[in-house]
C-alpha cells in the first residue's frame, strides 16, 4: 500500500459518518476535548437545517491514507455576503487532521 493521502468529496452515508467522527477519533484521548452532540454535527452538514449552507455553494473533503480518513475540510461561499461586499471570497470550515504536514 502507499501511504499518499487521497482526498475526495464527501459522497455517501459512510464518508459522511466518516466526516462527522474524525474528531472523536482525533481527540478522543485529549482530557480538555468536549465533543459536539453528534446530532448537531449531522445537522450541521445538513443544508435544509443550516442556513449557512442554503447561501450558496458549499463541498465537503475527506482525506484518506492507506484507506483511514486522516483529516476533513469543508469550503463554501455565501454569495449574498460577496455580492454585498462586492468580493468573491470564499470559507474553510470544519478542518480537522492528524498532526502530518502532508495531510
């Protein structure tokens, strides 16, 4: 196997339950770590109870080794706030990742 870091859209209920419990996994060892209800985390992906993600285009990432999800990304722009600003900027949001460079 190779150990380079594969990145893919989220696509399906398994990269989403991949997506969602990374930082269980992450951090599950941290005494500080408060986790999120994983029921908000589900509803935060979700666009028909997000708001944000209703205010333009939006993806969601998963990078994976060797098979294992590594890290997370989510990107989005909220086209009213742009045309507003007259901008074209766009977000990082829900990053997560093992402590590697290359993830």
């Amino acid at each position: 196997m190779s150990d380079t870091v594969v990145v893919q859209e989220v696509s399906g209920k398994k990269d989403r339950h991949d997506f969602i419990t990374l930082p269980w996994r992450l951090y599950r060892d941290d005494p500080n770590w408060v986790p999120p209800l994983f029921q908000d985390m589900h509803n935060t992906l979700d666009p028909r109870k997000n708001a944000l993600l209703r205010l333009g285009p939006y993806r969601f990432f998963l990078a994976r080794r060797n098979g294992v999800t590594v890290g997370r990304l989510g990107v989005g722009m909220d086209l009213r706030l742009n045309q507003s600003k007259g901008e074209n900027l766009s977000y990082i949001t829900l990053f997560e990742s093992v402590n590697d460079y290359a993830v």
